[in-house]
DNA sequence: ATAGTTAATATGTATGTACATAATCACTTT
DNA sequence: AAAGTGATTATGTACATACATATTAACTAT
C-alpha cells in the first residue's frame, strides 16, 4: 500500500491521517472530482477508526479542502478560493511605491523586558530580555510613523546589526529566518502623550494602529512590531477574493 | 438552569451545544478571560456527551473564538471584534459569530446623485442617480458604525427590498449577484460633525475609516461602502502569507 | 530557600458501537 | 412512460469508555 500509518508514532494518528489526505488531494484524480475511498473503507485501509479518520476529514472540511454530502461520498472542494498572494513587502519598498523617500528621525536598538503581550506571543519566560528595535519614521519634512519591534530571541539578534538595511532581508541572509506568515490588527485610536510626543501632533489626535505577529516558516514567532500612524499619513489595503 | 438542550429537537444537540457556547462567549466574564466549565461538567449540564460537546467546541475553536489548553481549560480567544479578510462573511454575520448582537439605531435608502469617486469607480454618468443605503449600527447600548453604500444600477435594486437581511445573500438570491472580490482601505481620521453626531462621540474623537470596493464574478463593480467606525469598538485583522 | 517529586486536573487521543438520514438506484405499479 | 416504493449506501449524530499528556499546585527532601 502507498500510503500508511504508524501506530507507534508519537504524531497522533489523526494527524497522521490528514497528513495522508493532504496527499491524496494533491492527486490529480481526486482534484479532477473523483470521489474518495468511504470512511469506512479508509479507516479499515489505514487502520484506524472510523472516528479518528473522521477528525482528520473534519478538520479539511472546515479548512474547505473537501466536502462531504450524504450517500454522495466526500470528494475535493472545487472552489479555487485564494485571498493571500497579498504584497508582502518591506516598509521602504511600500513607501517607495508610492514615490515617498523615507527618513529615519530615530533608531533605537536596546535590550528590553518584554511586556505581557510580548511573552505570550513569543511563549518565553517574562524576565528573559528581548532585543527591542524603535524607530520614527517619515517623509524628509515630517515624521508619521513609530514604530516599535521585537525580536525572538531564537532569531539570534545581536542588536550590532545595521538596521538600516531592510529588515526581511538582514534577517534572510544574516541569520537564516525567512518570514513567511503575518497576522495583522489594524484599529484606531486617540494618541497618548508619548505618541503625540514623537509624531509631533496634539495629543487626542486620530492614529492608525497597526499590530503585526509575524512567522518563519514553521510557523514559529520571530517578530512582534507595533506601529502607531499619523492619521492620513497611511491607508492601509487589502484585496480579498472568495 | 439557564442554558439547555432539547434532546427531542429535530437540530443536532452539538449544534445546539455550539449555539449555547456561543451565548456563553458573548457573556462578559468570559470576554474577560473567565475560564468556561470543563468539558466534563459542561456535558453534565447539559445532559450530552462530551464526544458531541467536543464537536461543538472544535467548531469555535477552529473559528478562532475558543482556545483550549491542556489542564488549563478553555477560554475565549482575546482579539476584540475582528473582521478576517479571508472569511467572506457579513457584518452581521461576523458580529453573530462573536455573539454580539447588532441592532440597526438608523436604516436609510434613498436615491442619490453619485459623487465624483463612486461615478469614477461605477464608471457612470454624473447625473444617473445611484441607490445610496446608509446605516447606523451598534451593540444594543450604543452604535459604533456609521455605513453608506452605494449600488451600481446593475444590480437591479429597487429599494424596496428587505434591506434587514444579510446584504449578500440578499444580492445572490433576489439579484443573482455574486460578490466575489473586495478591495478595501483602511485608515484613521478625526470625526467630523457629521458622524461625531452619528455615532455620539466628541467631535476630533479617532475614527477607523473604511472604504470598501466590491466586485462581482466578471470584476465589474457592485458596491462602494464607506464604513466609520468609532475607536476602540473595532480591530481589522488580516493574515497574509508569502 | 531551592530543587525535585508527586498528585490533581482538564484537555487530547482513540476506539467501538448503534442508529438516523439523505440521496440514489433498481424495481414495481399504474 | 410516469410515478411511486423500497433497498442500498455513505455520511451524520450520539454515546460510553479508556488511557495519554501537559501543566500547575502542593508537597518533600536537600
């Protein structure tokens, strides 16, 4: 048989299992609308229950890989979604784009303890220090942007880097960590004084607030970076599709 | 006891289950990081299994809204009220996953004279009067978005439809229009007198702005929709990959 | 005090069983 | 031929059970 299941594995069988679907949905027949082997069959070929094949069905299910439809048997989803392929670019790359020449008003590299938020995203212990990277940012005449940074320690950061450079590719070629995978928030709120302070506005002034989690490719935590922007200053884009 | 389950219900107890759970995840002590029975006694309460009770669990822990951890139990996920690019849902729809009701303080349709961005994104004439829908919309208590939408004649609204029902799905069965691309923007401005007025905050207060484009199938135009939302009441989340 | 050990707890994994339900296919009746 | 009827099939729902595992909290020994 082509594709099996070792009981003796410590990755839980389910997993195991969606593992082996992900395959079998790879395939060519499958994408074309054949219908996959019944749970029952399935279970029975990879010899696991019915049950925790089942899990491993659901979990492509709700990811919207596959539907299942009573009597009908569970076939490929035929959907072609996709939203992602958004721009995953450097921030002087977006600026750049737009025509805008970008300056550094400041660039602090120092050693922090991190905050709450920080620890759990980075899942470490809350007195280990983490390298912390601000910057103010923003057109030759005026700053809009502040930026704060944290850095994983796993990414092996020293803090002598030339920051200067873009950030991506410092971190791609100095230290072998590709970002693959961002979450964002994005929220509005009033600036505080240390805000107004660095963007030079009136504190209570309108500010785009920018949250950024960002991933290697295994998903790991490297960078949390926080960015507080002059009202106006930034629109921020997205496109989705479904 | 103030949650149960109809066993003779012809709906399934774990959609049942996961309605409930929902109630519960909106109920302010567990926004605030209360943690929720454990499953044993969960299932005990309601008189289900844990087997069914888990089914429903997964499901909003897939969702994002739960999660677990082993011997620590499960909570509500902290995020706020989010909106994920990728999920192609409504607003309402959206704020019913979170368990936030959503009442309509104002609900407006008219026909207006386009302004110059809808007329240049429509790509109309100056004097063809377009259908203009315009919103408030708010927890019970108070609102905290103001929307304007505006349809391109295409779609064929009339304004008499039942503009309560969730847009799209009013748009796909009563038009047969599918959206099926958003472009969308996203920025911070200070309340103007206008939507100060509407959504009753100080003018100057920090208000997230938002500007969709929608597009259906053939990338023809459909919808321009302007969204201000007060600070604070909304995070816009996105998830991009490369 | 500190380190190491152990118990308690809530979720995680896995199985087996049973019956319900929707959709189709084959068959029968009109 | 059309309509109805029943068998078949694969998923859907639901339960009971058992043990594994991660994590904290309490305890114990150094």
């Amino acid at each position: 048989m082509r594709y099996s299941i070792d009981h003796k594995s410590p990755i839980p069988l389910h997993a195991q299992a969606e593992t082996l679907l992900r395959q079998l949905i790879a395939e060519e027949e499958y994408q074309n609308g054949k219908i996959m082997p019944n749970e029952i069959e399935l279970a029975k070929m990879l010899a696991i229950s019915r049950s925790t094949l089942r899990q491993a069905i659901n979990k492509l299910v709700f990811e919207g890989l596959l539907v299942r439809k009573k009597r009908m048997g569970t076939k490929v989803a035929q959907a072609g979604v996709s939203s992602k392929s958004n721009n995953w670019l450097s921030f002087s790359q977006e600026m750049k784009l737009r025509g805008i020449t970008i300056r550094n008003f400041e660039l602090h590299v120092t050693w922090a303890m991190p905050n709450a938020e920080v620890t759990r995203f980075f899942e470490i212990k809350p007195d280990k220090q983490v390298l912390k990277m601000e910057r103010v940012r923003g057109k030759t005449d005026e700053p809009f942007v502040y930026f704060a940074s944290y850095f994983h320690p796993r990414v092996g950061l020293t803090g002598d880097e030339d920051f200067k450079r873009p950030l991506y590719e410092l971190l791609e070629h100095e230290h072998s960590v590709i970002a693959t995978l961002s979450k964002e928030e994005i929220s509005a709120m009033a600036a505080d004084k240390f805000i107004a302070d660095k963007l030079r506005v009136p504190i209570g002034s309108p500010i785009l607030f920018r949250k950024r989690f960002v991933f290697d490719q295994g998903e790991r935590p490297i960078e949390f970076n926080i960015g507080y922007y002059k009202a106006d200053s930034f629109v921020y884009t997205v496109e989705s599709t479904r």
